[in-house]
C-alpha cells in the first residue's frame, strides 16, 4: 500500500481510483497505456505504490482514458505533491512515451491504414524502419547514456535521408527506462532552447531537430552551443542525451577553421560538435536494399510502393518523404500545372517514354483544361506552369524537372 510506503493518504486514494478505473474498462495496463497515448512504463509507475506521484499530465491523460472526472483527479494529484513535500517538476520535456513521431518532425510517408493494435493514427503511417551503419553508432551512444554517460550526436544529411527517423527509432530503449523528451519550440526554437537548457535534467533528451535553428542563430547561436556544452559536462545534471539534425552545408559552415583577421563566427559551436557528427548516407546499400525488399515481402506496403520506383538508385527514405507532397502538390496545383501533370501521366500510362519533351506536353495539356481556364491563359503560362512544376519537396523532388541527356559513351580504344 502507498501508505506504508510513505505515501500520503491523498496519493492512495488517487492510484485507487485510478486501480478502479482500470478494472471497470476490463484493460490491461498495455491497453490503457495506448489508450491514454502514454507509454507502457509511464502507466506502470502512475498504478505502482512504490513510485512516487505522478505528473498532473499523465493524471489527465489517464482520466480522460478510464472517463473518471478529470478536475477531481488533478486535485488530488495537487494535494498529494503538496503532503508529499516535493514537486514533481523534472525539468522541460515529457516521457518519450507520451510523444508521436510527426510531433517531433518525423516526415510522414503516407497515410493509413496502419497495423492492428498500432498506436499510430490512421492519418499518419511509416514504413518499418531499415537500419542501416550510422544506427549502430547511434545505438552506442544510447547505451553510454543509459550506462550513466551524457553523449551528445548530431546527423548530417541531405533532405530526407532519414536523420529524424533515426533519432527517434534510437531513443526508444530509453522510453522503456522512463527517460523524457524535450523539443524546444515555442515561442521560437533558439529562444526557448536558450531560457530553458538551465533547467534539463537528469535521463533527459534534448531534440534539436533542424539545429541550425539553434547553432546557427545570428543573436544567440553560441550561447545556446554554450549552454549545451555545460549540461553535458554537468555530473549532477547528468546522464542526458542531446541529438540533433544539419544539412551538409550548415556542418561545414559551422565546423570551417576561422579566417585570420576575421571574425570567428562559430567558435563554441565547432568545439561542441567536433567529434560528434554523424554521417547519413543518401542511399540504401546493398545490404539495406536487400532489408527493405524482405519488409516489403512480409506486407510493408509503403516499403513495396518506394521499391518500385527507387530501388535502382536507393533513395528510398527521399521517395517516401516526397511522396506525399508531391500528391498533395498535385492536388493543389493550378489549372494550368495541373493540366501538364495530367498530360505528362497519361502519356506515361500509354508507354511513352520516361523523358517527355517540353513541346510535347505544353501542346497536351491545353487539352486537359476547361474552356472557362482556357479562356483564362495569359501570355506565359506554359513557363509559370512549369516554374510551379519544378520547385522540389522533401527528399529534393518535384513533380516536373529538367532533364539532361548524358552524352553517349564510346567504348575504349583497344
């Protein structure tokens, strides 16, 4: 009982109407768990008289599940803290368990249907994940920490390589151990990593997803690369794990030598990231390719539908990224965008080749609009149409580019 454990009596009555709750919607902690959008761990500690008072979130979010009345809930969760003496406040953040993946900028692949039993929404659907080389060296960092040693990495990629994934398939083991997530946003992503790093801690995740937004920012860049150096040298604030994301092109802006008599615009964030960059490659391997092939066998549709188009280059993870916005650009396109869209899909649906020339489809495509957005065409359509065609999505896709024809190639001489 909580009691003899110390417990106030307002902490075993809240678990007690929660043990309630519990029995009267015939669920198991795991269902309750998925119900309440929580993770399995959370839920176990909140109903376990040897833990202490759980958050007024996980309070809330386990009533709402279980439909016992949420103010009376809080309240006793208030007055338990209170004869408690202590607070639960652990710093910024919440378990990882309580986050979703498209929360914490996870590109979606496309929608549902999801697996059964799955927490995921039905709106949202990913592909099994593919591990690959970097995934190993990431693993080994979360062990580090979870051995009590605070790590920080950040990966490094082109769009859509499948850096955020990684880091969020990585923190998982550190999910089942209670650790929480903290994703600076709000009100922008600098200023709120700036004010709160001071207050990360112990078995914490700072996710600074896109950490050009953080390191990279003019006013206060080196601050924040400074205050994250000191959390992780903190021994009392430790063990913490910091991940984060770049493009190429901020890794070497950030981490080039200064130029003599210059300005040395990124000191602290060079010394903070030596060492700790990790490369995500554009494409599958042949050992990743040969993973996904058999995940698309066993029934990943999402997996068998990217094979389809980029199993010869191995952009898998830059496929199923765009995916999505490329249809939703389609959807949305102009009528004159649209028309060539359609024309460039039916000629490819009759066998025409991959490349299609340009007068080829601005001729088509007049043939696709209806007269009253015939009758609206100005003077350089056909190049606006175009223009909207070419800007890329994620994974730097577009739903019409410029091609240019390779040169022949001539054999050796002997």
């Amino acid at each position: 009982m909580d009691e003899q454990n110390g417990h106030s009596p307002q902490l075993t009555k809240l678990r007690g109407r929660l043990a309630d709750g519990l029995a009267r919607a015939r669920l198991n902690q795991t269902q309750l768990a998925r119900r309440a959008g929580l993770g399995r761990t959370t839920v176990s500690e909140a109903l376990s008289p040897q833990k202490p008072v759980p958050s007024a979130e996980t309070v809330a979010a386990l009533s709402r599940a279980l439909q016992l009345p949420e103010v009376e809930m809080l309240a006793l969760q208030r007055t338990a803290v209170q004869q408690a003496g202590t607070s639960t406040t652990e710093g910024p953040g919440r378990p990882i368990g309580e986050w979703a993946p498209h929360d914490l900028e996870v590109h979606r692949a496309g929608p549902g249907p999801t697996a059964a039993g799955s927490d995921m929404s039905a709106e949202w659907a990913w592909p099994a994940y593919v591990r690959r080389e970097h995934d190993r060296v990431l693993d080994k960092a979360v062990d580090d920490t979870m051995a009590g040693r605070s790590r920080i990495m950040v990966l490094v990629g082109a769009s859509s390589t499948g850096k955020t994934r990684a880091c969020w398939e990585a923190v998982q083991p550190l999910a089942d151990q209670g650790w929480r997530l903290w994703h600076p946003f709000d009100p922008t992503r600098a200023q709120a990593a700036l004010e709160q790093l001071h207050r990360v801690g112990p078995r914490t995740v700072v996710w600074l997803n896109e950490a050009q937004h953080y390191l990279g920012d003019r006013a206060v860049g080196e601050q924040i690369a400074a205050a994250v150096h000191r959390l992780l040298v903190s021994r009392e604030r430790g063990p913490v794990l910091v991940l984060g994301t770049l493009w190429p092109e901020y890794a070497t802006q950030y981490t080039a030598l200064p130029i003599p008599a210059e300005p040395d615009l990124h000191s602290r964030v060079r010394e903070l990231l030596a060492g700790h960059l990790l490369a995500v490659p554009d494409a599958f391997d042949a050992p990743a390719l040969a993973a996904a092939r058999a995940l698309a066998k066993d029934g990943d549709w999402l997996l068998a539908d990217a094979l389809t188009r980029a199993h010869a280059d191995g952009r898998i993870t830059q496929d199923l990224a765009g995916a999505p916005e490329l249809l939703n650009r389609y959807q949305h396109a102009g009528p004159a965008a649209k028309a060539v869209l359609q024309a460039a899909m039916d000629a490819r649906r009759l066998g025409v080749g991959l490349h299609l020339p340009q007068a080829f489809l601005t001729d088509a495509a007049t043939d696709y609009l209806s007269q009253s957005d015939y009758d609206q065409l100005t003077d350089g359509w056909a190049e606006q149409a175009y223009a909207e065609l070419a800007k890329p999505v994620h994974g730097k896709q577009a739903p019409l580019r410029q091609t240019i024809p390779r040169p022949l190639r001539r054999p050796p001489a002997p």
